[in-house]
C-alpha cells in the first residue's frame, strides 16, 4: 500500500502531473517574482521557484559581456524557463 492510500505511490502521482499540459499545470501555481535574481540570495530563490514548477520572473540589471559568471548564471535561467526582465 503507498503512503497516500488507495495504492497510489509518490512516483506515480509524479509522472501523472508531469504528463499533464504545461498551461493546465500551471494554472495551481503561483506566480514568482524575483527582485535580484542574481544577487546572492535571489539566485538561489529563482532556482528553487523555477524547479519547483512555479512561472518564475527575475528582474535583472543589464550586464556586461565581460562578467562570463553572470552570463552562465542568466543563461541557465532561462534555459529552465524563468522570464528576465530588465
């Protein structure tokens, strides 16, 4: 028996909502914004909001092409779907 009762088990309810559309998964979250998204603290928020499912937004201040570390840090925002916003 799962931990839910009725035989359900965490992994299955896990795979049903991830089979589920993205706007219709969506629609249960809340919407996050991150003020200093790339600050100490912020990027760390915007991470767990984005892995959590949760339409995330950062506002960002422009950077310069020579900080390499803030250019991988944005990057990886948006490759998991967090909207910049400048």
């Amino acid at each position: 028996m799962g931990v839910l009762g009725g035989g359900g088990s965490i992994g299955s309810i896990r795979e049903k909502e991830k089979q589920r559309p993205a706007r219709e998964r969506m629609e249960g979250q809340s919407r996050v914004l991150v003020i200093g998204g790339t600050g100490y603290i912020g990027k760390f928020i915007v991470k767990a909001s984005a892995a959590s499912g949760h339409p995330t937004f950062a506002l960002v201040r422009d950077t310069s092409p020579s900080d390499p570390a803030k250019s991988q840090l944005l990057h990886s925002f948006t490759s998991s779907g967090v909207t910049l916003l400048r």
